[in-house]
C-alpha cells in the first residue's frame, strides 16, 4: 500500500492559460482522487446584471468569457426577444449564424494550439495560432474588435457585413481549409501525438450521460447531442449533422473538434449563399417580463441562461450555467486512474474556460 | 522528406508572417474600435453617454461644459457613439497607447486641452 | 412560469428526480431566486433537446435535500448555491464549506437581495 | 519609437502571464503577442512559467479576494529589477466588473504597476507597446540603482 499524498496542481501553471486548482490524492504517480478548488476569477457578475439596464446586460456577459463572448450575448438577446415576442429579421438571423461559426472557429484552433503546446509539439502550435489570426482579421474587418466583438442587440445585429468584406471572408475561408489540411495530417496521423491522446483519460456514454457533460466531451463518447439541431438563429436553414466519435478519450476529443472546424466553414459557406437582403435589426419597445430558460450551443458546448424579468427595466435574476461547470465532474472522473504527467492532457482536453465557470 | 525540402523552400521564399510591429504599423480596417473621441465645440454637454455608458467611464459636467472619458475604464463598446444625438462622438481606429498613470481624457468647450490628472 | 414546468413538494424532490433519472434526463443545472422570505429553487433537466424544469419555494433557513448522491454533477451547483445564496443542503458528498467560490472576506450570501456591494472608490 | 527598440534590444526581458480574473480576452490576446503574426520573440521577450526566471509580469484582469493573495506572492518571487504590466481596462480599474462584490478593482490596490494597457480587450500592438515600456522602465531601475520600493 503506497502512501497517498495531496499534491495541488495549478493555480499558476505553465500550462494552463488560467488559474485553477486541483487538489490531486496521489498514490505514487496515480491519481486516486482530484478535488476542485476554484474561485480564483470568480466576480459575481450575476449580482452585476441585477443592476445594469438590460440593453447594457449585453456587454456584461460578453465578457463572462472573452473566446465565446459572441455566443452568451446571443443567449441573453434569444432570451430576452422571446420574452418580449420581437421577431428579428432574417438578415441579422444568418448574420447570428455567421458570427457565432466564427467565434468556434477562432475557440477551436486556439485549443487545438494550446493542446500541441501542452504535449510539447511547440510548431504545430505556432502553426495553429497562425491559423487563427486569419479568423481574427475576418472579426476584426467585420465587428471592430478582435475578440469582443459587440455585434448583437435586443432586435438584430449592430453591423452588417457587405459584399467586399464577403468576398474577402471567403477568401480567407478558402485558405484557412488548405491549412487546416495540412495540421489535421499532423493531429490525427501523427505517431507521438497519438501517443500522447488515445487511450488517455477515456469517459464512457453512460458516465458522460450521467455526470451531465456537455459539448465536445459528450459528442467524444459516442452521445449525439449539438442543440443548433433545434434550429435557433438560421440554423433551421443549414444543413448540418452534429458530429459524434465513439472512443471518448483525448483523441476522440480532438477530433469532434478538428471535424467541427471543418463544418463551421461549411455553415459559413452555407450561411453566406443563403444570406437575404433586409434590415439588420427590428426595433425593441418596452420592457419585457416573465421567466425563461434558453439555451445554445457554444464551442465548448451547451449554455443555458435562466431570466426572471419584471416589466421594469432591470432583471430580477440572470442565472448563467456554462458548458465547463458542466464538464468539470467529468473531468474529476476521467484524471482519476492516470499518471501525474497526462493531467494537463486531461484537463485541457475538456477545453476549460475558468472565466466562464466561475464568472 | 521531399514534402520537406518543398516547404523548406517554399518558406525560404515566402514573406514573413509576421506583422512587422514596431517597425511597420500596419492599418487598422476602417471601423475598428480604438479610442473615443468628443468634438467639444459640437457637443451639447446633455449626458446622454454618461447615462448609458455600460462601465460608466464617461462623465459629463453640464454646467461647466467638460467632458470627460477614462480610457483605463471604458469598455470600447461604441454605445455612445450610437446613441450621441449631436454625433459629436466619435470612434477612432488609433488605439489608445499605454502610459505609466491613468491619463483621463477631458474635452472642454473651447479650450481643448490635455489635462493630467492621477487616479 | 416556464415552459414544460412542474411544481412539486420538498419532501418529493428525492422521489421525482430518481423518476427522472430512470427516464434517462440528464441534469443540466439548478437555479435559484430570492423572492424577500423564500428562496424559489428551479432544477433544469433535458431528455432529447426536451427542457423539463421541477420547482420548489422554501422558506430561508430550510434545509434542502442534496441531489449528490443521484446526480454526481448537482454537488458542484449545490455548493455553489450554498456560497452564493446560503442555503443549506443535507447529504452533500463533496462540500466545500461555502469557499467554493468565495472566501470570508465576502461576507456570507451575496446573492441575496439584502447585500449590499460596498462601493469603490472612483478614480 | 527607435529608442525603445533601442534599449528593448539590449536585453531579453522574459515575462511571466498571470491571470487573475480576466475574462480571457486580454489573455488570449497576450498569447496571440507570442504566436507567429505579433511575434514578441523577436525582441528576446520570452514567455516563461516561473516567477523567479522573469523580469516583467504581465497581469491581466481584476483582482479579487482570493487571487490577490496569489499575485502577490507570484510578484515578490520575482527577482529586483521588475516591472509589472496591467493589460486591459479590469487590469487597469476594474473596467466593467469594478462594482462587482467579489472584485477589489484594479491590480495596483495590490502591488505596484509601472505600465497600464488600456482597451478592452487590449490589441496586441497595445500589448507589445505596453512591454517595450515596461523594458524603459527595467532599464531605468537598473542604472540608478533603485531599490526595492514595495
């Protein structure tokens, strides 16, 4: 019986981008058990809402989490619209869809970076990020800002995109899917980063089921479950299949979210040919009241927002539950058994965005 | 190793890519958010974006006619921008340069001028 | 009111979620509103992009039944309803004391209508 | 603009990233810096993950209860000359989430900063500006001998 040891892993870690601790009880290299210890960029930003404007709502939980900040702000305004029955034009609704793809196309190559990084293929990431910039310039052209980008509204979308900007969107797609060629090569063929993936902390569909996760690390075990299926913003428009791998470990991971790469820049294709001419945003009187839960899909998986409005022109309650708090008892389950050298590997590969977890 | 050697190649030729900042300074898109600016003399000093200013960086003195933004506050959300009934706000593309103390903004009626004044 | 919504007694929360389990939901998250003298709690749960949404008041003070031991995942959305708001939960398998998410110099339940955020100081 | 690059050239400042409460837009942004398009490499900047190898630390976000402790104990690890960096408006004032209960408001109710990044979230030009400054400052400290002051 060897003697277990707690050992605390983060909150300033090499490889995390972010401050959390796991308390890990170690017998010799083995994890036995991990508890999480957060808080470390807990704000209270749910109290924060209760004070603010509703139309200033928007820029608060924009920057719960600053990857996919686009995705919260579209949550609140669904929210928000249904509550308040505004029916959005069709232009802003394909504009969402547009915005949206982008934001898991810029969150997914940049895991896919951080991941290389964290088994120390050090070019690929450098190749990964290169990557990505051409996705920020197409934010950057569209929105105004690289990361936060500030385009929704109650009603619509605040910019609208042209047909220059299209064509050089486009463009950029194009050259984006030749590079995501030849990074794909390296992810899913390669002889060290398979090594370093398959096999490693694997969570099976009953586990993921009840442990209640979301997103990639659920569509890794075998579970079929993407709610754009439902159809929200345009996507009752585009033809897509949520993409789903067997295996559940690392390696599964990684490939729902290279795969899905690829899709977002089929939707976008899909999205930009089926674009309607109209207004951007209808406009919004009043103040809306009553409760709702609304959900969407955002890269690391499934939102889901909780409105209690009073008819005043604050919120009663804004409850954000967001896909890491949700994949984090999965990732309890799945370090558990490993060795200490593929916990960053594990943890990174649930794709955590503290920020978001703890807002 | 041929697929090498032609990326070796390919990449002795090509140009960098990086973005040669500091030496080069390349130009922003047009309609980046950068900084914001206010035309004192168009400005009708009503309060309207200190009222709406999501992080309440703006603040506005109706009697003496300043305005004034902390840079180190706001948010560059643009809302005031939008919401200017004069239009005398505007948004530049030149970002706001980093300084070692938190320089506010302040745009007066007549006399523009560059106030310092520490946090 | 939310959609697909069913209103049940405390004593029957134990018995109601173990049905829903059996039916395959997954637990997607719990919310909860302070409405002056009672908390309004709201648990979430989803079968086949299905929402199906279970509530309870209960008077401050009350005791809530934990969902740990059904749904593992409820234990880190009760401790965070226990820091945030102060509710009680008997039967937690992993309880962080309240220092979840936040520590002492907080102060107890800042989520509740009657904290007050000490303002800063402008600069 | 030449005399920063100047004084930048003469040494390899490295930094260290701490992120204490930020939304990750600032951090990703710190991060877009290293990666091939911004490339602070170039000037001998280098990321590293321990306090003591590094000369400049670069925070990001507002400082809350429980972080403060952290970041303060990752600054003093740091070897005299330091500078520190707060990128973004939390960083610099507590932004958007100043009035938040948990938040304390900006890093420098906790240790001092040298350079303040406004912008939110900050632009990697902004960034790299802020860190060249940072080196000024650096340099300053080492030739007049300045001594450690907090």
């Amino acid at each position: 019986m060897a003697k277990k040891t707690i050992l605390p892993f983060g909150p300033q870690h090499p490889v995390l981008p972010e401050p959390i601790q796991l308390q890990l009880v170690m017998e010799d290299e083995i994890v036995v058990e991990a508890i999480p210890a957060i808080g470390y960029v807990h704000r209270g930003l749910e109290k924060l809402t209760e004070t603010k404007a509703i139309a200033e709502n928007i820029f608060v939980v924009e920057r719960i989490c600053g990857i996919c900040s686009f995705m919260h702000a579209l949550c609140y305004c669904q929210g928000i619209e249904s509550l308040m029955n505004i029916t959005v034009p069709d232009r802003s609704r394909f504009l969402r869809v547009i915005w949206g793809e982008l934001h898991r196309l810029h969150s997914h190559h940049l895991w896919l970076g951080l991941l290389a990084d964290a088994f120390g293929f050090e070019s690929l990431f450098m190749q990964c990020w290169r990557n990505r910039e051409m996705v920020m310039d197409i934010m950057e052209m569209t929105a105004g800002s690289r990361v936060i980008i500030s385009t929704n509204a109650l009603g619509g979308v605040r910019r609208d995109i042209d047909s220059d900007q299209q064509k050089f969107i486009l463009n950029s797609l194009n050259k984006l899917q030749e590079e995501l060629d030849n990074i794909k090569r390296v992810f899913s063929d390669d002889y060290t980063v398979n090594k370093r993936l398959v096999d490693v902390a694997v969570i099976s569909k009953e586990d993921a089921h009840e442990l209640g996760a979301v997103g990639p690390v659920m569509r890794a075990s075998g579970l079929s479950f993407d709610y754009r299926t439902t159809g929200y913003a345009a996507y009752n428009e585009l033809d897509f299949e949520p993409i789903v791998e067997q295996s559940g470990d690392c390696y599964a991971r990684m490939m729902v979210r290279l795969r899905e790469c690829y899709q977002s820049i089929d939707i976008i294709r899909q999205a930009f040919a089926k674009l309607p001419e109209g207004p951007i945003a209808s406009p919004v009187k009043g103040f809306p009241s009553g409760e709702i839960a609304t959900r969407v899909e955002q890269p690391r998986g499934e939102v889901l927002y909780y409105i209690k409005a009073n008819g005043t022109n604050h919120l009663d309650r804004l409850r954000v539950r967001t896909p890491t708090f949700a994949n984090i008892p999965a990732l309890l389950k799945m370090v558990k058994g490993l060795t200490l050298a593929d916990i960053p590997i594990a943890i990174l590969s649930i794709d955590p965005c503290i920020s978001c977890t703890e807002r | 190793m041929f697929a090498m050697v032609k990326n070796v190649i390919k990449n002795l030729f090509s140009r960098p890519s990086t973005r040669l900042f500091p030496y080069q300074t390349r130009e922003f898109f047009p309609n980046v958010r950068g900084s914001i600016d206010n035309d004192p003399e168009v400005c009708i000093y009503c309060g309207a974006c200190q009222m709406r200013c999501p992080s309440e960086a703006i603040v506005v003195n109706r009697a003496e006619k300043v305005w004034t933004i902390n840079p180190y506050k706001c948010i560059l959300c643009g809302v005031c921008a939008q919401i200017c009934p004069k239009k005398s706000i505007a948004i530049h593309s030149e970002y706001v340069h980093p300084q070692s103390s938190k320089v506010k903004k302040i745009r007066q009626k007549k006399v523009v001028e560059e106030a310092q004044s520490h946090a | 009111m939310l959609d697909n919504e069913k209103i049940i007694e405390l004593q029957d929360l134990k018995k109601e979620t173990l049905l829903l389990k059996n039916q395959g939901y997954r637990y997607i998250t719990m919310s909860c509103v302070d409405l002056g003298d009672s908390f309004d709690l709201i648990y979430h749960f989803d079968k086949a992009y299905e929402i199906y949404n279970m509530r309870f008041s209960v008077a401050k003070g009350t005791i809530v039944p934990s969902l740990s031991d059904v749904y593992f995942c409820a234990m880190l959305t009760e401790n965070e309803l226990k820091d945030l708001f102060g509710l009680e939960f008997s039967g937690l398998v992993l309880d962080c004391g309240g220092n979840l998410l936040i520590t002492d110099e907080v102060g107890a339940a800042p989520m509740t209508k009657q904290y007050v955020v000490k303002a800063k100081e402008s600069e | 603009m030449m005399g920063i690059l100047q004084t930048a050239a003469t040494k390899s400042p490295w930094i260290v990233h701490f992120d204490c409460g930020s939304c990750n837009g600032c951090d990703i942004e710190i991060l877009a810096c290293l990666t091939p398009l911004y490339d602070v490499e170039r000037f001998g900047v280098l990321n590293v993950g321990n306090p003591k190898h590094a000369d400049i630390l670069v925070v990001s976000g507002t400082a809350n209860y429980r972080n403060a402790r952290v970041l303060r104990n990752v600054y003093d690890q740091m070897p005299w000359p330091k500078a520190v960096v707060a990128v973004g408006a939390c960083a610099s004032t507590g932004g958007i989430f100043r009035n938040c209960y948990n938040t304390l408001g900006g890093v420098d109710k906790v240790i001092p900063v040298d350079v303040y990044v406004p912008g939110c979230a900050a632009k990697p030009e902004a960034i790299m500006e802020g860190v060249l400054q940072a080196v000024q400052v650096l340099e300053k400290r080492k030739e007049t001998g300045e001594t450690y002051a907090g």
